[in-house]
C-alpha cells in the first residue's frame, strides 16, 4: 500500500507520555493486552502455589490463611484482571478494524475504561501488605464470611466496583461504535462473527455489572457502616447476596466466554477456507446465550433452598441448546474444508474440544438432583476450568497467535507455537481432568488440607503436575515472543489469506487504520476481494 | 469520517447521546439491584416497618422507625416541577431561545437545590440511623444513592449553566442540555419510585 512520508516536524512526545496519553484504540488494545497478560502470569502463579499445597495430603507447604487468600486472589486476578479485561483488549484492537473504522466512538472515554484498570488491580493486589492480608473469602465473597475479615477485602471490593465502572463505560463505547460506526456497506449481518460476541458481551456487561456494583455495596455497607442487608439479626437476608452477586457473575461467565467463541469462529473459516457454517444461527445463537443468560444465575444456588428448581434447573438445561448450535456451527465449518494447521488453528481446536467438555461436564450439574451431590465439590472447579481455561484462554492463545502479525507486524514461531499448544493441552487435561473424579469422591473445594486416608493424593499429586506442565509450556511462548520482537516486521498485509476488513490494512496498521476500505457486500469482504464478487 | 457520517444519517440520533442513554441503562440496573434488595427485606419481615427487630436497648434510646411524609411530598412536587422547567428549557434552545433555556435551566438548578437540603433537613429529624435494622439500612442507601445522583444532577445543571451563559448552545447544537434533561428525567422518576415504595406503601 502507498503510503506518503510526512517528515516530522516540531515536539515529539516521549514514547513513556505517549503511550500514557494515547486515545488510539489500537495502542489502548496493546496495553490492555500487556496489562491483563502480566495478570494471567501472577494468576497463575497463585495457582502454582495452590496446586503445590494441595500436591499431598495433610500439606504443609502455606498456612491456612495464607492458602484461603491465594485461591482467592487467584480467581480474582484471573476473572476480573485478566479473562474480563483481555476480551477489551482484543476488542479494543480488533473490532474498530474490523468494521473499518478509525477508532472506537469515544477514544477518550476508551483511554477512561482502561486507565481504572492498574488502580484497581494495586489495589487489590495491596490486600497481601496491609494487616490482616488480602480478600480471603473466595472470589464469590459469601455472606457472612465476607462480613467477618479483614480490611484486605475492602481493598478488593473497591477494586472490583473499579474494574465494574471500567466494564460498564467500555461496553457503552462498545455498542455505539458497532451500532454506528460501520463501514459503508456493512449491514448488522455483515459484520465479523467477533464484533457479534463483543456486542452481546458488552450488553450483558453493561446491564449484569451495575447490579453487581450495587451488591459490592451493600457488602461495603454492611462491613463499614454497620447496615443490615445480609444480617438476619437485623431483618437483613444471607441468600440476598448470592441473589444479586450472581444475577451478575452468571452472565460475567457468557462475558468470560462469548468473545473466545467469536474469536474461534474467525480463525477456524480461515484455515478451513470456508465460510463460517451457519453465520446467522451462530449469531441468534450468541444472542439466545445471552438473553437465557440473565435467567439461569441461581443454579449456583439449587442447595440454599431457596430458589425454584424446576425453573432454573430447566432454563439451564436450555442454555446448552445455543451453546450445542455453536458447537454444530464450529464442526461444519470444518466438515469438507481445505484444513491447514498452523498455531492458531490448533488452538481453536483445542477450544472447540475443551469447551465441548467443559458444556457437557456443566449440564451434568444443571440436574438439580445431581447438583446436591457435586455442589461445591472439585467437579465444579473441574468444570469451570474446563470452560475458562479450556475455552477462554485457549481462545486468548488462538486469538494471540492468529492477530499477533497484525499488531506487531511479525510473526510468532511457528514450531514453538506448536511446542507451547502441545504442553498447555496435555497439562490442562492432566491438572483439570482428575478434578472430575476427585469432585465425584466428595472433595471439596477451598479445602487447604486433606487427610491420607482420604485417598485422593494420587489424583491430587497429577493435577499440580499438570498445573507446572502449563506452566513449562509458557517457555516457548516467551521464547517466541522475544524473538519474534527481535526481527523486522515482515508481515504483509494479509499473511493469513483473512476474510475480515483488519486484513485490508498493513501489518501493523497507520494510527488513521485505513487509507482505503474494500467493498462489503458479505461478511467476507477480503475473501470477496481476491477471488471477485461473483465468487459466493 | 465518511463512516461515521453515513452512520448518522440512518437515524437522528448522534453518537453521544446514544452512549448517554447506554449510560442511564446502566443506573436504571443499579438502581434495580438496590430495590430488589429492598424488595427482598419486605418480603422476608413479619412486619413493615419491622419494629420487633428492634432490642429493648434501641427502644430506650428512642430508635422509631417511622418516616414523616408531608416534606417528602413537597420535595416529590418540587423535583417533578424541576424536571418539567429543565424540559421546558430544552424546548427553548430549541426553537433558539437562549435567555428561555437560562430561565428554565436556573430555575432547575435552584429547586435541585432545595430538593438537596429539604432531604438533609429530613435526615436530622428521624429518630434511626443506617444500622437500626434493615429498615435503616435500605432507606438510607436507598435514599443516600439517590440523593447523590441528585448532587450529580445539580453538578452537570451547573457545568451546562455555566456552558448556557457563555452562549455555547443554539438551536442547532444543544446536545449537553439534552443529556442534562434526560439524566434529570431519570432522577426525577427514580425518586417518584422511592417516594411511592418508602412512603406511601408503608
């Protein structure tokens, strides 16, 4: 592509000012992606030192407080600094290029959701120095648990409704630029299947986080000012909190996931070079997930007593069938496609079967009956894993390695590649797989210790391998990262032979992202582009 | 920019505003998470206002859980006529009218106002405080959250006032005072919600 050198004249920022001052939404996207990836390393580094107490029985290796506020920082960093925040990031980026715009709507207010972001985490993080440590009553901060510690989880609730204000103005922004900033041509049924998941992700955000806002404070209402909303004494209710707590942390998993799912569905039309079986089932689909979304929260609370089984047993059983659409989607996408295998195609693979997993392992707990006996045991951390982990974050990889030309203009090895998809999936099955059988033989979760007799050190002792496995799998990521950022940035516009409109800009993209847009007439504009109109 | 600018001739309605209303969405959950919580605890209490939760101790002190309605009510008449002066404002800019908006925009201001002292006032004269049973706790967050997203309200009045007086909006360009309107609209049915569910269902 031409472009015309315009000689720079006048001050030049400092890169340390512009990177803090940038309203651009692909520098924004970057610094999403390094704040929420520095959050998935110390995440998993909590996690290590879980999986590391809990590698024998009767474990000695963290005291009981200590271990109570690793799993629970664990979950915290990995929910809401990383697995929430990385989706902006990604979006950021990618969904402005892709409906072939120049920017987000509001990049002001963009800069805005990103920037409450590192307060929120020191903040949180700052629990482990003050008296008392950090928030330790599990990420779900039960009532009247969370009432009774110390002033580490008022750091964290604060975080929390800081890291909610930053989700909540994000999906705003999210939503008008994909309601009205597309490109000449492209029609709602047009656009990318990733700025769908982005458009129902920022809906639940900006509907389900400010109820959770409203929870957080009454929590902080009832620590700090003595209120009752939880306190049965003084007419409050226990089972309000898991109410409204869940009402958000429900659709937050469809939050945690949605994107992946668009991501995926970018990559694997690609290196079928297919389209996207069944577009418009995948989006009503996406939309169906989020809608049931809001009425399945209290199946995390069939064994309270206090909710309506039937219903919410049933309404969950619903939410796989767009769940199994997606899946039908992502397996005729591939079904008689030329497939080739690099890197990101692996790992969306590796996301269509895990979450496989992961979807089936879930309705197994929608049957109430059942539920009673797996409720807060290690099936479900097997199954959330297996969705969060399994899926997100093998999305997250897939999405790395299929964008990381785009933004860095290089290309990340592919053998290393190869070797990191390799060790992540064969140590994410030996950490999460035994938590189905150790869940089946009764152990709970949050437990810091066990005894010997109990028999579940084996299995125990193949889950923290697994879990270091995962992290030796990171070597060769690294590796490639910093090699790849060691060469020029060779990439072409389209290394990949793209269907979508970030592929018709150069490898990394002007600051304006487009000095011409192709046609849309399909939701494969590129594709359209090299093989003509009358290709369809 | 020729993106942008083929998006909004599809409808009237500009980028900002359309945030704005997302925006407002969000307060409408927020708000909805705290009344359900208010919901709940009138379900779950033998009684309401739940005068039997309270110790012998609270009795002796002289905690009541009672609420005055007559200063509520006048403060509901004030805060409707305010939304109804700030809409007339926004009629005003337009059609053109600029001293017409000041009028309808410092009118609003100054009844914003009185709404926030009439509720100070109010708070000095009940005898229970936030941590006198639930029924404490929910009215002052109800009713605290409230009245800071009046103090909000009169804070943009005021930014939007000031923009007024140095002649920033004419017929054509007066967005800022809509969004003011709108976000006063959304106080103002907040509280009429607040006034029906405290005050009058007691």
């Amino acid at each position: 592509m031409a472009t015309v050198a315009v000689p720079h004249t006048g001050y030049q920022r400092p890169a340390v000012l512009d990177w803090i001052t940038t309203v651009d939404h692909k520098k924004l996207g970057i610094l999403y992606l390094y704040f929420t990836l520095f959050f998935f390393a110390v995440g998993g580094i909590l996690a290590l030192l879980v999986r590391t107490q809990l590698a024998v029985a009767d474990s000695g290796f963290v005291g009981n407080d200590a271990y109570n506020q690793i799993f629970t920082m664990h979950a915290s960093a990995m929910l809401f600094l990383f697995i929430i925040p990385v989706w902006a990031g990604f979006g950021n980026y990618f969904v402005p290029l892709q409906i072939g715009a120049a920017d987000m709507a509001f990049p002001r207010i963009n800069a805005l959701s990103f920037w409450l972001l590192p307060p929120a985490g020191i903040l949180m993080f700052a629990g482990f120095v003050v008296d008392g440590g950090a928030a330790d009553a599990g990420w779900t901060a039960y009532s009247p648990l969370a009432q009774q510690t110390g002033v580490g989880m008022d750091m964290w609730i604060l975080a929390v409704i800081l890291l909610g204000a930053s989700s909540t103005i994000g999906a705003a922004n999210f939503l008008v630029t994909m309601l009205r900033m597309r490109a000449p041509g492209m029609t709602m049924f047009r656009m990318p299947i990733f700025c769908w998941t982005m458009l129902v992700t920022a809906l639940l955000q900006l509907l389900a986080t400010p109820v959770l806002a409203a929870a957080l404070v009454m929590l902080f209402i009832d620590r700090n000012f003595g209120g009752q909303f939880f306190d049965p004494n003084g007419g409050g209710n226990v089972v309000l909190w898991q109410n409204v707590f869940w009402f958000y942390s429900h659709p937050a998993v469809y939050i945690m996931i949605l994107p992946g799912m668009g991501i995926v569905s970018e990559v694997l039309p690609v290196f079928s070079r297919k389209p996207l079986f069944g577009y418009k089932a995948f989006v009503f689909a996406t939309i169906g997930i989020g809608g049931l979304g809001f009425s399945v929260w209290a199946h995390h609370m069939f064994t309270t007593g206090s909710v309506l089984l039937p219903f919410f047993g049933f309404m969950t059983f619903m939410i796989g069938v767009p769940t199994g659409v997606k899946i039908f989607n992502w397996l005729g996408t591939l079904w008689g496609g030329s497939i080739s295998f690099p890197t990101p195609m692996l790992f969306a693979l590796g996301f269509v079967s895990m979450f496989l997993i992961g979807g089936i392992n879930g309705t197994f707990s929608a049957a109430v009956p059942v539920d009673f006996a797996l409720h807060d045991t290690y099936f479900v951390v097997a199954h959330i894993h297996y969705v969060l982990f399994g899926g997100s974050v093998f999305a997250v990889f897939a999405g790395l390695y299929y964008w990381f030309p785009k933004i860095w203009g290089r290309k990340l090895n592919e053998r290393l590649g190869k070797l990191h998809f390799a060790l992540m999936f064969a140590g994410f099955n030996l950490a999460f797989f035994p938590m189905h059988m150790l869940g089946l033989d009764g152990m709970p979760r949050r437990i810091a210790v066990y005894a010997e007799s109990t028999g579940w050190g084996a299995l125990n002792l193949v889950s923290t391998l697994g879990a270091f496995v995962i992290a030796v799998s990171m070597i060769p990521f690294l590796i490639a990262v910093i090699w790849a950022f060691t060469r020029p940035q060779d990439q072409p516009a389209d290394p990949w032979e793209g269907n979508t409109l970030e592929w018709a800009t150069s490898s990394p993209p002007p600051v304006h992202n487009f000095d011409s847009l192709p046609p849309v007439r399909s939701e494969r504009p590129l594709f359209d582009a090299r093989h003509g109109d009358g290709a369809h | 920019m020729t993106a942008l600018q083929h998006a909004a001739e599809r409808t009237g309605m500009s980028n900002g505003m359309l945030g704005f209303i997302l925006f407002l969405a969000s307060e409408v959950m927020f708000f909805g998470g705290l009344f359900a919580a208010y919901f709940i605890a009138r379900a779950d209490a033998p009684a309401w206002p739940p005068e039997v939760l309270l110790s012998p101790q609270q009795i002796a002190d002289g905690v009541k859980l009672e609420l005055e309605v007559l200063l509520p009510a006048v403060s509901t008449g004030i805060l409707v006529l305010s939304s109804i002066t700030i809409q007339w404002g926004v009629w005003q800019i337009q059609k053109g009218n600029q001293a017409g908006m000041l009028w309808g925009l410092f009118i609003s201001l100054a009844l914003g106002l009185i709404f926030l002292t009439a509720q100070l006032y109010d708070y000095t004269q009940l005898h229970f405080r936030a941590d006198d049973t639930i029924f404490g706790t929910t009215f002052y967050t109800l009713t605290g959250f409230h009245g800071a997203h009046v103090a909000g309200g009169v804070i943009f009045m005021f930014v939007v006032t000031a923009r007024a007086l140095g002649g920033q909006f004419s017929a054509r360009n007066h967005e800022a005072v809509e969004a003011c309107s709108m976000y006063w609209h959304f106080v103002d049915v907040v509280w009429i919600a607040l006034f029906t569910i405290l005050y009058l269902i007691g």
